[in-house]
C-alpha cells in the first residue's frame, strides 16, 4: 500500500496575551473591563433622554442632550484613530500567517476556496435581505454626521484604477481604505511567500503591533458606555422613535439574512459536496453552534466543533484539526453577511445613495476585510470602516452599531460555527474521493 502523504499542520490561531479575548469569526468574547451591561445601560439612558426631549421638547432636555454630544463625537474620533491601523495590521498578519499555499495541501486549498466563496455569498445576501427589509424602517430625517470627512464615492472605472494605490500612505491619511486593503493584502501575500527565517521577524512585528492597536482599542471600549450614552441621545432626540424602529428593522434582517445563509449556502454545500444527511449533520454541529453564540467566539467553541466531527459525524482527524483550526483564523461568513448588511443600513438612515460603483466598492472592501479577524468585542464592527469608507458613508454609524451588536453578534457567531462545520464536512469528502480512487484495487 502507498504510504499516503501527511497533512500539513493546522495554521496556529492568533496569539493573545493574557486578559484578551479568543479570536473568532463572529466577534470574540469581551475582554476583562468591557462590560456589555454598561454599554447595553448606556445606550438604554441615552434612548430614553433622547425620546423624552423628542417627545416633551423641553429645553433643558432638548440643552442636555445636545450637551453631551461632543462627548459622542470624541468616542467616533478615537475609534477612527485605530481603525485603520488595526485593520491594515490584522490583515497584513492573517495573510501573511497562511504561509506558502502550496504548504497547505490539497485540503487547506479546499477550505480556503469554501471560505472565501461562502463570504461572497454572504456579502450579497446580507445587503440583499437589507435592501428588501428598508421599505419596513420607519421614516428618519438623516443624523447629522461629518459629511466633510466621508471621501466622495468613485464611479466604476475610477474605483478599479483606485485599486491600486500610488502612494498607500497617502492612501490612508485621505481615507482611501479600499486601496490601502489592496496594497496590505498583496505585501501580506509577499510575506507569505517568503522562507520562514525571512517572514517570521515580519510575522513577530505584525503580531506585536497588532497586540499594542487590540490594547489600545481595549481602552477605547472602557469610554463605550458614555460614548454610545451620549450618542444615542443626540440621535434620538433629533429623529425620535424612528431610529428605534430602524435599529430593529436591522437586527431582524441580520437575523432573516443569517438563516438564509444556513439554508441555502451551508445545507446544500453539506448534503451535495459533503454527502452528508442534513439531520445527522445538525446533530453533529448543534453544541459547537450553541458554545459559539453563548460565548461569541469561534476559538472556545473549537474544542467542542473537534470533538463532534470526529465522534458525531465520523470525519478523519487531519481533516477537522486542519479545517476547523483555520475556520476558526479566517472563516466568518456570517460577520460578513452583517456588514454587508450594516452598509446598506446605515446609507440608508444618512440619506447616502448608494451607487453600483459604491455597493460594489463596499462588497470588495468587506470581502477584503474578511480574510482575517481582529481579537477584539464586536470585531465586524471596527473592520467595516473600509466598506463605509469606500461607499461614502460616516463612520459615526460604527457607534451607533456598536450600542446593539450584542445580538447580531450571538447569531452571527452561531452561524460561523455551523460554517466550519459544513466546510470541515464538505473539505473531508472532497479530499477523500481522490485517495479512494489512487487506492489498491480501486476501479
């Protein structure tokens, strides 16, 4: 019998220093200081001042709440002062981490192309279901926003050409993220393709200066509950009850979006690719589903995915410890399905038209942004600065998404779960029917 090749090793997840969070597709756990019961409290006073000066039109409450924004305003302009660093260094580290594709073998290609193709899907669906669900959003007067800060959306021939930046930094200081994600990801490919001694002091300072940004961004939270307090008031007295139903107008369609994913992107890829009853395979993947959206974090519910792929659904170890372990690194189709979502959302409620050149700049921007994920609560939410950056929309609405993501956060991270399952299932039956035919007496 042919001794059949090893696999090669499963990527090494993110490294995280003691006190942050896993990393994980659908958003990882809060770090210790970040209480999502502060942010939840503070956006809660923030709607009730805003509704009761709205509906009361008293002076002093209409004076409180216009008040406090500044303080709003100051929670923006420190998200906007990490964003982009932290995204340029998180996907600059996550490409160049892959290594050499050709180490990662028939079976990390497979789950690579699974990964990236079940994003794309999501993208389209999430601003799809959004599209479709704005009708139902109450009517708003848009927020004031910084309009002046937004760059201009390009049209389709200045968008390709833009691509490509003459001058990344440049790129970046004018809020061109989009070709900033570009040049990041293709000197992350040049890393990668690197020998080991040569990309591994590139790998150690993108880990280091992605570990003092996460620090960083970790600060910035502690600020989240006054900043979203203050926020939500100045909003909420403006627009008044309409911003309420908005939000959840949003919510529901994350959530209509993410069970469109599950029936009709991760089912079928399982019982058509994977050869694999649907029942058999939601048994096999509910408590690795239910650990990812209690804890929102693809990197506790690992254990759980391993054990049960290989003792409830029967696949081969080096499949699930190579698949699900880069799963959990780089596979988020459900956190990209909510930006997608997110963009179309928030141009609505700014009365920001959103283009074909726009929407299509914004799909690449998400897409981009999706082949890594930042160790940090509500990481969909700081890595759609591009996508909003690259449709003309203001990043003020970071903030506003920030005060409810706890939710879509659950669900999304759920549905990622289900997605590494499905890819380690398709993965494991499309590597297997070649070694079945190379094999001794096969036909």
């Amino acid at each position: 019998m042919t001794p059949q090749p090893t696999p090669p090793d499963p990527p090494t997840p993110p490294a995280t220093s003691p006190g942050d969070p896993p990393a994980g597709p659908g958003g990882p756990s809060p770090p210790r200081g970040v209480n999502n019961a502060a942010i939840g409290i503070g956006l809660v006073v923030g709607l009730a001042l805003g509704l009761a000066a709205a509906y009361t039109e008293a002076g002093v409450l209409q004076a409180t709440a216009a008040g406090v924004a500044p303080l709003g305003e100051l929670f923006v302009r420190a998200i906007r002062m990490v964003v982009i660093p932290l995204v340029a260094a998180t996907v600059f580290e996550g490409v160049a981490r892959l290594g050499d594709p050709r180490r990662l073998g028939r079976m990390g290609g497979l789950a690579v192309l699974f990964f990236w193709g079940t994003a794309l899907l999501g993208i389209a669906l999430g601003m799809g279901v959004m599209a479709g669900a704005i009708p139902l959003a109450p009517e708003t007067a848009p927020p004031a926003a910084d309009m002046a800060a937004v760059p201009e959306a390009p049209g389709l021939v200045e968008l390709l050409v833009s691509l490509v930046p003459v001058n990344p930094i440049a790129a970046a200081a004018e809020g061109q993220l989009l070709p900033l994600l570009v040049f990041t990801i293709l000197l992350g490919a040049a890393a990668a393709s690197l020998p080991e001694a040569r990309r591994r002091p590139l790998l150690d300072l993108a880990e280091a200066l992605s570990a003092t940004l996460i620090r960083l961004v970790h600060w910035v939270l502690w600020t989240a509950p006054l900043g979203i307090f203050a926020l939500a008031a100045s909003l909420t007295a403006g627009t008044g009850p309409a911003l309420l139903g908005s939000l959840a107008v949003f919510v529901g369609a994350v959530i209509a979006g993410l069970a469109v994913l599950l029936a009709v992107g991760y089912m079928p890829a399982v019982v058509l690719a994977g050869r694999m009853a649907p029942g058999r395979f939601i048994r096999g993947t509910a408590a690795g589903a239910m650990v990812g959206f209690g804890a929102t974090s693809s990197m506790a519910a690992l254990p759980v995915l391993m054990e049960s792929a290989e003792e409830e659904l029967g696949l081969r170890p080096a499949t699930s410890s190579l698949v699900l372990s880069l799963a959990a690194s780089i596979n988020r189709a459900g956190s990209a399905l909510f930006q997608g979502a997110a963009v179309v959302f928030l141009a609505h409620l700014y009365g920001v038209p959103l283009t074909a050149p726009a929407a299509v700049a914004a799909y690449v921007a998400v897409f981009f942004a999706s082949m890594t994920v930042a160790p940090i609560p509500s990481a969909s939410i700081f890595t759609l600065a591009p996508a909003l950056a690259a449709a003309g929309v203001p990043a003020e609405g970071l903030a506003l998404l920030l005060g409810i993501d706890r939710i879509p956060d659950m669900f999304r991270s759920g549905t990622n779960q289900v997605g590494h399952m499905a890819a380690a299932v398709v993965v494991d039956a499309r590597a297997a029917a070649p070694a079945a035919a190379e094999a001794p007496g096969a036909p």
